[in-house]
C-alpha cells in the first residue's frame, strides 16, 4: 500500500461568493442583502465588519458604505479573507486502484468534502493536488479522483472515489441503492431488500456493555434544529427516515465498561451508526455528541451565540458539533460490483490498533 499527500499551507487562500441582485432583491440596502440571504454566515453586526472591511465589491467596485441600494442584474462578490483552518491531517492511504476508482484509508480528524472551518484541509483537496502532480503522466483521466460517498470527518476507514464519469454515475448508484432498498411496511417494520449491491462492515467501539451478541436497531433517523449546523443535526427520530444497522458484539471489556462491535449498515443516512448506538444506550465511546436515545447532549435548540470571530463570520459552537472527534468509528470492509468490470471487489481497511480484538487478530 502506498500513501500520498502534501503537507497543508498555514493558511488557505480565502473565498470567493458570487451572486447576481433579482429583481425582487432590486431597492434593498447592501447589508439588508448580506445579512438576511447568509444569516448563517454571520451576524448583522459581523457583515457590518466585513463591508467596512472591504470585502465586497459591486460591479467590480469595492463598497465599504453598508446602506448602499441595490439594483437588479448588479453582480457582487464577497471576498473572505484567508484563516487558519483547524489542525488535520493529510496523508492518505491507497488501499485499491485501477483505471476507474481508488479506494482510500482515510484517517479519523479528516474532512472529506469542503465545509464550515475546513474549505481547504480536506480529502478533495489532496485529491485534487495529487491530479495536478500527475496531469502530465495521466493525459486520459477524465477528472480527478472524486469521492463518491461521505464518512464522518472522526471516523477512519475506507472512502471510495471515482476517477471517471461513468465510475462515478455507478459507485453513486451503489450507494443510493443501498438506502433505498429498505422498504417500511404497512406495520412500519423496516425490513431489507432482497438485492443488495454493496456491503459495508464497520468496527467501533462502544461504552457499556451489551448483553446480547446481535441486534438489530430500525430506529429512523430524522433532523431537528441544532445550534451551529445551519441544517439541522441528524437524530434519532420516529418521523424520520428508515434506517437499519446490524450490530454484532466482537469481545466486552467488563473491567473497561465497554463492547468492541462490528457494524453493518444498510442504509447510509448520515451520522447512522453514532445514532443507533446511541439510541440503544451504547454510545461511541468518546463521542462528545449523540448520548442515550440518539439525541445531543445539548438539547437548547434556541441558543444562538451572536458573537463573531476576527473575519466577521460567527466563533466556533461552544457545544458540540457533527464533526468533532474523539469516537472510534472504523469504515472497515466493502464489498461491491466493480463499476465497469463485471466482478466483485472486496475492500479491507486495516484496524487501528484500538479497534483491534485482545490478542487474537492483525492489524
């Protein structure tokens, strides 16, 4: 196995946001337009900063006067400064490739796509980096390596990207299948498909103890208003979507208060295997998030912090967030059609050393 990556800058190179006034935007003060269309940006008074700054431009002059009036078809622009992205790492391991896909290890800490505090410090920037390095020796490839697939920027394991565009159409079918497969009877019993194109095992590691060596958990998974993610946060929730994991007990440490486990999920809804777990009484041990019942340990949907960092953006949740580390979650095995040949791969990711069975297995 072989590894790549290239160390990350001390800063990334900022953002750039377009748009375009409409009509029915036509007569509204500049900072009318930036605070209630990217309220979730920053507050009022962090747009405020950010035209005083400079950092707005319309048709291509820069505006610092925040009442200005706008016009339809006038083009803006917000320039955000560069920052610091949080600490990550940024080597990656190839576990498999060929012409149409690479399959990598990804390590826990990792952002896979850009969002939030990380625009640059991602798995799509080391990939993209990695292309260019080699454009002039791969002349063929259509695009460069894109993943295909999420996995939780605190969990390690394999994420498979495609390198073509018929890979991709294929590999992002594997996975839309996979979810939709699960069917809800009338008696709101979730059940699986008779088909199933991929598999995907995990390990984890949980607290507590589990008595029975296998269950299955059919809690659906739904979203609720969450400080800090604009979105909303993921739950367990009865009005949510279907979802079903399938979890086997590996070894029990009585004398750590904790259950090795092996997971395997046949839907993909996000966070899944941190809910249901949770949801069971069993969370990932060290996940600062999702308690008993799948729900936050922070429950104040209203809060709202309205205090901004030096870039005018809001500071970062005092609570905690979807990407925050500390569990041990590990995408361990995949077994899938591969997407032009007509074979079955299968994918292994190595252990880390915690998620490893007391001295009866390899890394």
């Amino acid at each position: 196995m072989t590894n790549f990556g290239r160390p990350w800058p001390e800063l990334n190179d900022g953002l750039t946001y377009h748009d375009v006034v409409s009509s029915s935007d036509s007569g509204l003060p500049l900072i009318k337009f930036y605070s209630s269309k990217y309220k979730n940006s920053a507050p009022l008074q962090g747009w405020l900063q950010r035209i005083h700054n400079g950092q707005i431009t319309v048709d291509g002059e820069v505006v610092t006067d925040p009442d200005i009036i706008l016009r339809a078809g006038s083009e803006l622009v917000y320039h955000r400064l560069p920052w610091k992205e949080p600490d990550a790492p940024y080597l990656l391991e190839v576990l498999y490739e060929d012409d149409d896909m690479i399959a990598l290890g990804k390590p826990s800490g990792l952002q896979v796509l850009p969002g939030g505090l990380f625009q640059q410090r991602t798995v799509l920037t080391q990939l993209q980096w990695h292309r260019m390095e080699y454009s002039a020796s791969l002349p063929g490839q259509e695009l460069h390596p894109i993943p295909v697939h999420r996995l939780g920027r605190g969990t390690s394991g394999i994420l498979l990207c495609a390198k073509t565009k018929l890979a991709k159409t294929r590999l992002a079918a594997y996975f839309a299948d996979a979810t939709s497969v699960l069917r809800v009877k009338k008696d709101m019993n979730v059940e699986l498909g008779m088909e199933r194109r991929i598999t995907k095992i995990y390990r984890a590691l949980v607290s507590g103890m589990i008595d029975i060596d296998e269950i299955i958990i059919k809690q659906p998974i739904g979203m609720m208003r969450y400080p800090g993610v604009a979105k909303g946060l993921y739950v367990a929730l009865p009005s949510g979507k279907p979802a079903l994991s399938k979890v086997i007990v590996l070894e029990r440490n009585v004398q750590k208060n904790q259950t090795l486990v092996q997971v395997e999920i046949q839907s993909g809804r996000p966070h899944q295997i941190r809910i249901h777990l949770s949801f069971i009484g069993h969370p990932l041990l060290g996940d600062p998030l999702y308690v008993t019942g799948g729900q936050p340990e922070c429950f104040n949907s209203d809060l709202v912090d309205e205090s901004f960092a030096d870039d005018g953006g809001y500071t970062r949740p005092a609570q905690p967030v979807p990407g925050d580390c500390g569990y041990y979650l590990h995408a361990h095995q995949v077994v899938l059609p591969h997407p032009t040949r007509n074979e079955v791969i299968k994918i292994i990711a190595p252990l880390p050393y915690v998620l490893l069975m007391n001295g009866r297995e390899r890394m």
